[in-house]
C-alpha cells in the first residue's frame, strides 16, 4: 500500500485563478510540497535514468521506507527565462483531481528546491503501449487486448471528461501498462497540455502530436471534450492496424489529411477487423465536434461489450470512484521524455514525462516512410503558419 503523503491542514478547492482562467489551468494544489533534501526519503538507482532532455530527467528510484519502487522526474521551474513552476503546478493539480481513477498514473509525492520540482510518480513496468502498436504482427496487439486496454483507456478518459478535464494529447506514447507479460491494466500519464473547459469561457490552443490532433485545433476552433474523443479514434486506428491513418509525407500533408478526414478504411490490416471496430472509429473521426461520440457513448458501443467471463473478472479488480474532493489523494504522472537526436537540441516528451506549456522547441525535422506510427510534438501559440516543431525520437 502507498503510504499517504502529508496534507495541508485545511481543505482547498481546485480553482483558475484570476488571469489564467482563460488558459484552462488549474493553480491550486492539495498535496503538500516537501522541501526536504530528496535523498533522505529515496535511493536513486544507478544507471536507472528512464529519460533525460534539456529542462528535465526522469530518474528510477526506491523508496527508503517501503522498498518500493517509483519514477522521479526533475523538473526546472525556470526554462529559456520562463517561469514554468505555473505549469508544474497544473499537472499535479490534475492529477490531484484524477486521485480517484486507476486508469490514471498515481502521484506519490512532491519536492521543491530553489531551481526545480520533483514529482515521484508510480512506476509503471509494462512501459508504453506504442511498442507493441509499432511491433511486427505476430508481436503487436490481438483485436481482444485493443478492446480490453481501448475500454480502460476509456474509462479514464470518461472520468477525465466527468470533471471537464480535456487531456489534448492522447496517444500510445502516453499510454503505460502495469506490466508487459501478462499485458496489465493501463494508466493515462503526461498532462502537460491539459486543460480544464467550461461553458462560459472558450479555450483556444493550438497544440498537441500532429497525428492524433483534431481539426479543431488545427482550424483555433474552440476545443472541447470532444476534440479528445478524435484522438481516442486516431489511438483505436493505430492500436488495430499499426498504422497512423493522417500521417503525410510531412507536417503539412498531415494537416491537410486531418482537416480534410483523408482517411481509408480499405487498408489489409482493416479486413480481418470486425465491423463494429471500423464503425467506432468512423463515429469519432467526424470533423464536426458535436457529432463524434463521447466517452460514454463508446464504452455502450457494441464492439466493447464484454463477454459474460470478462465481466465477472472485471468486477473483482479496482473500479473507478468519486473523488471526495479534489486532490484528497496525492496522484500521479508518469511521463516520458524523448531526446533530440543531437546533444544540443533540446527537451522533447519521453513518453509519459512531460514539460507541458513551456516545452522548448527547435528546428526542423521531417518524417521517413519506416516512421510512420512515430509522432512529433509541436506547439504554437498563433495560427497555422507559426507552428514550432520538435524533433527527435522516443527513448523510453
């Protein structure tokens, strides 16, 4: 059992502050930040570092109390003369507020020194699932496994979508597994780019992973719950298939397939699928954001209804519950980090570790036809035509 991480005494609601409300982040938190030396508390494994770039490392440890194992991820509050401690604070914020799921990576504890934050999250061993998206055949997915980890997936993107929390990156990379052999239970992480929506204020940003972003985004159209539910579409496709249904031979054909659902649902891969799989995926990769189904409306869908025994094993693991309040429960985060492939470029996400708002970005890079499930991140901050692109390749 993880022990529980000290509290602030009194209770506090998870708001938007002033001036920042219009940007969708959280700027309270409930979990207490430990100012102590890190090293009293945890062991840092030698030669554990699970991923390293410019603004942050992602180092395995072990607790000193408990023996147990967890992911420590450094984080400079300051980045290119940017004040990020905001930033930080957001993604614990929605962790704290996601305590309540399994399908969400848990946050252990927090520390704070002068120039950085650490964030101990739960170790996941299974690693993320695009490995297994980008395996050859024999070794990737069976449609049976996409539909049992595509449920939990769900499950947690339901729950997300419950508190008007939007994830804006939803991907393989961002998906990590309990353990790879038996394939475990999912757990979303890297919350670097959410946001909180609501009805009286719109949020427009234009960013996320170029495959899997919907039109909306591309068009700086407000984003929504819904604007998650295209990627959910992406993700399924990829997971089924192996393939990236977007992607172009560079960013701007991606784009272009994207806004203009350039999609084919004649690929080999499709044919041994069950219709009901194709028809899920064409019911959220629908350009209009009204129209796609919600969380909820796929986990009623019929191609992810469970058979009679997998309900029975269903209802003896851990089921998704109300938060008492948000943040009650210190939770999680794992994210991965991805190395630029020259020493001089800098972070980009391994994963689940991410740097979220004030991620870094450098010069060019395009695509090879033998990446094609590979994604790149990029963000910017005005239309279409400032887009920031960072290169490099995943190393989790």
């Amino acid at each position: 059992m993880i022990p529980v991480s000290p509290r602030t005494a009194e209770s506090s609601r998870i708001r938007c502050e002033s001036g920042q409300n219009r940007n969708g982040l959280l700027r309270e938190i409930r979990t207490a930040i430990r100012r102590e030396p890190f090293t009293e508390s945890y062991d840092i494994i030698p030669c554990k570092e699970l991923g390293r770039g410019k603004f942050a490392v992602v180092r395995k440890c072990v607790e000193k109390s408990t023996g147990k194992e967890y992911a420590a991820k450094y984080m400079r509050k300051r980045r290119k003369g940017q004040d990020c401690r905001t930033e930080i604070i957001h993604e614990i914020a929605v962790l704290e507020l996601a305590a309540a799921s399994p399908r969400v990576v848990n946050l252990h504890e927090v520390y704070e020194m002068t120039s950085e934050m650490v964030l101990v999250l739960e170790y996941a061993a299974g690693g993320e699932i695009f490995n297994q998206c980008v395996a050859e055949r024999d070794d990737a997915f069976k449609e049976e496994d996409v539909k049992r980890l595509m449920r939990q997936i769900l499950e947690g993107v339901a729950f997300l979508h419950k508190y008007n929390v939007v994830h804006l990156d939803l991907k393989p990379q961002n998906i990590l597994l309990t353990s790879e052999s038996p394939l475990g239970d999912i757990k979303i992480v890297d919350f670097g780019l959410s946001r909180l929506v609501s009805n009286s204020q719109e949020i427009r940003e234009i960013m996320g992973t170029p495959e899997y972003v919907a039109p909306e985004v591309l068009n700086y159209e407000p984003i929504s719950t819904a604007t998650d539910m295209w990627s959910i579409g992406v993700l399924t496709y990829v997971m089924l298939t192996g393939i990236s249904p977007f992607l172009g031979d560079d960013k701007q054909e991606t784009f272009l397939n994207i806004s203009q659902i350039n999609i084919s649902y004649t690929e080999e891969e499709l044919e041994h699928l069950d219709r009901a799989a194709i028809h899920l995926i064409k019911s959220l990769l629908i350009k209009e954001p009204e129209n796609r189904f919600t969380a909820e409306d796929c986990l009623k869908h019929p191609w992810l209804q469970m058979k009679e025994e997998e309900v029975k094993e269903e209802s003896t693991s851990e089921s998704v519950s109300e938060p008492v309040s948000p943040g009650t429960s210190s939770h999680d985060e794992e994210a991965d980090e991805e190395e630029s492939t020259q020493v001089t470029e800098e972070l980009i996400v391994m994963a689940a570790y991410t740097l979220g708002q004030c991620r870094q970005s450098s010069d060019k890079e395009s695509l090879t036809p033998d990446q094609k499930a590979i994604s790149k991140r990029f963000k910017f901050e005005e239309p279409f035509s400032a887009l920031q692109e960072v290169p490099g390749e995943f190393i989790y």
